[in-house]
C-alpha cells in the first residue's frame, strides 16, 4: 500500500513593520502587502507590527514580557518580510 498522500501546510510569513513613529506608511503597505500573499494557497500571512506588542523604548537587561511575545510571533514564522522606511537624505 503506498504511503498516505502527504498534505503541506502553507508557509507561514511574519510581515514585520519596521517603523513605530506617528506618521508612518508602513503598516499600510505591510497590511497591503499581506493581503496580496493572502491570496497564495502557499502562503499563511500574519502583520507583525512592534506598536501592537508595547516594546520598551530602550533595551532592557533582561527581556520584557512584551518583547518575548513580540520573539515568539516572529519566531512561528518560516519566513519574513520587513517593511521599512526609506529616508531621502535630505535632512
């Protein structure tokens, strides 16, 4: 008999927003960017944005609650994609 017919499970895609100034466009690009690869059967999209999780503005000696949770979203995924700003240079 062969082997049962083995079903793959999508990827997982953590789309990790990579500013948490006021003003920001990248979460609308990144959520943009999430549904777009939402409409793959491969792909399993998830925004991952920093302003969700209540990172602490400076590193601290030992991990926050916050920033294990912010680690372990990231780390379910098999892969990522990272919005960031572009800066123009000119100030």
């Amino acid at each position: 008999m062969p082997p049962p017919a083995e079903t793959s499970r999508p990827s997982r895609v953590a789309v990790i927003i990579g500013r948490t100034r006021e003003g920001r466009v990248g979460d609308v690009i990144g959520r943009w960017f999430a549904e777009q690869a939402a409409g793959r059967d491969d792909l399993e999209p998830a925004v991952v944005d920093p302003v969700d999780f209540g990172l602490p503005a400076h590193y601290p000696d030992r991990p926050t609650r916050q920033m294990s949770a912010f680690a372990a979203e990231v780390g379910r995924a098999d892969a990522f994609v990272v919005v960031t700003p572009e800066y123009d240079r000119s100030s």
